[in-house]
C-alpha cells in the first residue's frame, strides 16, 4: 500500500512557530522522515524546530523548484509508492499555492496516493481575512508584469474586473520592487477604490492597513524589501 503526501505549510516568519503550527501538526511533520523541499537547506533549519524523530542528517530530502522538469516529477513520489509516507515544504506558507508544488500533487492523485493537506499559515488568505474586502469573491493573480507600462495596463484592467465582478483582487511583488508597485496602484487606479496592503505577515512587525486610494496617496508605507500582499477592490 502506498503511504501518503503531506503537504506542509512552513512558517512565514522564524518568531514564534507555535503561533501558526498546531502541536498535532508540529508532531505529525516530526514522525516523517522522507520530505521534498523547494530549499533543503532552508527545510532542514525548520524541521530542526521540530524534534523530529531521526537525526536531522538521517533524513531523505528531495528538491522541488521551478527548474525540476515535468519528467523528473515520478521519481519523488517512488518512496511513497513504495510505503513510505513523505511531506511536501514550501519555502514559505502552503505547498502548492503560488508554489512549484501544484504538479506534483495532481500527479500523486493520479497515482492513488492519499493527499493530506495540513493546517498551517498562508500570507494570502491571512490578508483577505484581515483585509475587510470581500471574501465571497476573490481571485489571486500572482506577480503582475514587470515593465512600468504593462503593470500599469495590468493595474488597470484589475481594477476594472473588480468593479464589474465585485471582485477582491490579490497580487503580490517581488519584496525590492513592492514600493514601485505601490506608487503605480495609487497612481493608475480611482480614488474610491480600496487598497489593502498586508506586510510581514505573522512577524511581530506585521502590518494590514485598507484604505481608499486618495488616502493612501497622502502617505505611503516604506514597504520596500518587506514581503507584502496586495489587495484591490474597485
């Protein structure tokens, strides 16, 4: 019989890991002794927390990030087929959300093996929780384009949508770019439109602030080189 993937929310921030991983998750990530990470090396320095069961060098780990081929995807899931159980790490927040991830869990469903997703944190729907937007209809786009005129026209037909559909909109940014980003929202888009920036999501530092455009452009946060989630809502 073959075991089962889980999937593995990894903290956002190092601050407090109790504060956004259930002691039943912590304990059910510590019994594992097969992972595949985006980072290894970053995935060990979590699991380290834990008190996993084996010697942190005694554990298999597998790498999984944007350059692993399509066809390289079967040879993760063989321990598993073969009984074993195994975790999927992000390096950030929920496995196969804005993640390399994805592919991989559609094909242990291909495979039979059992999908166990575990509760743990991710920036995007803390934001939306947090943001006051609406949570009935929302949909996330990923990183916008990076060239000033697209991300504008991009800005542009978002905003529209949201306004249409009555649709929360949510992005994110390459950290040192997350200032830029900002001064083209509140340049491109309505006064009356809503703004939602979420930054350092379950830091101590955090910070979620919603506010019309026109009021944003009175005073911009310094958010350059802190991870942000934005928010729009025409």
């Amino acid at each position: 019989m073959a075991g089962k993937l889980y999937l593995i929310p990894t903290p956002i921030s190092p601050e407090n890991i109790d504060w956004v991983l259930p002691a039943a998750v912590q304990h059910c990530i510590a019994e594992l002794s097969y992972f595949i990470a985006e980072h290894p090396k970053t995935a060990r320095q979590f699991l380290k927390q834990l008190n996993c069961k084996q010697p942190l060098q005694a554990l298999h780990m597998q790498p999984l990030n944007e350059h692993t081929a399509a066809k390289d995807l079967p040879v993760l899931l063989e321990p598993i087929l073969a009984g074993q159980d195994g975790g999927l790490l992000s390096e950030a927040g929920c496995p196969a959300v804005a993640d390399p991830g994805a592919e991989l869990v559609r094909l242990a469903h291909k495979n039979h093996i059992t999908v166990v997703p575990l509760v743990g944190p991710s920036s995007i729907v803390l934001a939306l929780m947090a943001s006051g937007l609406n949570g009935q209809r929302f949909a996330f786009h990923g990183y916008l384009p990076v060239e000033s005129a697209a991300c504008a026209s991009k800005i542009a037909e978002l905003e529209k949508q949201s306004i249409s559909l009555r649709q929360t909109q949510i992005f994110i940014e390459a950290p040192y770019r997350n200032q830029k980003l900002l001064e083209q929202l509140v340049a491109v888009c309505r006064d009356s439109t809503d703004l939602c920036i979420a930054s350092h999501l379950t830091f101590f530092s955090e910070m979620v602030m919603t506010k019309p455009i026109k009021e944003w452009r009175h005073s911009l946060p310094d958010i350059n080189r802190i991870p942000a989630i934005f928010l729009l809502q025409g």
